[in-house]
C-alpha cells in the first residue's frame, strides 16, 4: 500500500494534467455527442424523408466503422486538404460524433416511446410538428432518454483513452508512463489507472443519474422527495 501511495505522490502532478486533458475530452465530447444526438434522434423521426434517410446513413456510418479509425482520419487525413485541427478537437469532434450516432438512438427511441395518444393530441389542436415536439413530447421523452445518456456517457469517459493514439497526452498515457517506470510495479501503476478512470465516471454518472431523478420527478415516474418521507411517517405511524 506504501508503495501505491508513494507512486501516487511521484507521479501526481502528470496524472493531474493526464486528468484535466481527460476530463477535457469527456466534458467537450459529451456536448458535441448530445447535440448531434438531439438532431440525429429528432431528424430520425422527422416526417420529412430525406432528413429520415440522411439520419439513417449518417448513424449508421459513424456506428459502422472504427473510433480508431476515425479519430487517424481527422488528425492525419484532414490536414492533407488544408483542415488541420489540433489534436485535442481531434479527439473533442471524434468522441462527439461516434457516440453521438449511438445517442441518436436513444433520443429516437424515447421520443418513440411517449404514449401515441399524446401525439393524437397535438394534431387535434392544430399542432405543428415542431411545436408538438418542443412543447408535448420532447418533455416526456426527456427523462425517459437520460438513463441511456448516462451509460453512454460513462462510455465516452472510458473511451478517451484511444486519444492515446493521436498523441494526446491523457491518463493513459502517464499510466504507460508510469508502467515503464522500473521503481513502479506493474500492477501499481494499472491500479492508479483502474481508480482514476472509475472515479471520473463516477462523478459524470452520479450527476447524471441526479438530473435523471429529477426529469423523473417532474413527470411523474419516481416518487418526489415530500410523497416518501410522508409515506415513510404514515407507516411508521
């Protein structure tokens, strides 16, 4: 245990920038997934074909082919026609748009999943399309999406570790670092690895699942805080 710790202390100030660039990653990565998961998701169930069709290819190229792969196409294939990114939005836009075809998926399939009498509803007072959306379903399938976010989002953390590959100096690469150190074991420095990665995704899915409980709340699904503790009281008493 001394010498985890000890490994710790020494190696604390690269782990900590491993660690910003990581959470720089998963923080601009999420957002660029979650936007192009609301357009993909809502121009999957568009009443307009060709944004249907244009969703589906879209989504189904990103989930077809390789994290890797795109991730050596923006770094080294885009500076060839003059579009040369640094490699932190390399890995931001590659993050956001794999798992953002993922997350359109889930957006698609919870604004599929509020109950069909409520779009009967919107279309009997006159509703556009977009305004049944904006103000009756994307409401209700706004809690019923977060728990897929939330495992997507979990994903996402633990897939930085492939910006590794375009050079990024991430949590990886000083635990790779660290491993090659002869003072520190193998398995010390794969631990520190382990527990900082679990940690990160800790933190996002324990404030995702907050966000969740509350959408839940405001709809209805899960029992608001004053309901429990009055049944709680009740049968106590």
């Amino acid at each position: 245990m001394s010498d985890f710790l000890q490994a710790v202390s020494d190696y604390s100030p690269y782990l900590w920038e491993g660690a910003q660039v990581t959470l720089a990653l998963s923080g601009g990565g999420a957002v660029v997934a979650l936007v192009v998961s609301v357009l993909l998701g809502l121009c999957a169930i568009s009443p307009i074909a060709v944004l249907r069709v244009g969703s589906r290819i879209i989504v189904e190229f990103f989930r077809g082919t390789s994290l890797v792969v795109q991730l050596f196409f923006l770094f080294y294939v885009f500076p060839l026609f003059g579009i040369d990114l640094p490699g932190m939005w390399c890995g931001i836009v590659g993050l956001g748009l794999n798992y953002g075809a993922y997350g359109s998926e889930v957006v698609r399939g919870s604004l599929n999943a509020v109950a069909k009498v409520q779009w009967e509803s919107t279309t009997a007072l006159s509703m556009s399309w977009s305004m049944a959306v904006r103000r009756v379903i994307w409401p209700q399938a706004w809690g019923l999406m977060l728990p897929g976010l939330n495992n997507l989002m979990v994903m996402l953390v633990k897939g930085t570790a492939v910006a590794l590959l375009i050079g990024l100096h991430d949590l990886t690469y000083w635990v790779e670092v660290m491993r090659k150190d002869a003072d520190v074991g193998l398995w010390i420095a794969y631990g520190v690895g382990f527990l900082l990665y679990y940690l990160v995704a800790l933190g996002c899915s324990s404030g995702l699942r907050l966000l969740e409980r509350r959408a839940q709340r405001r709809l209805g699904l899960a029992p608001s805080k004053t309901r429990t503790t009055r049944a709680t009281a009740e049968a106590v008493a």
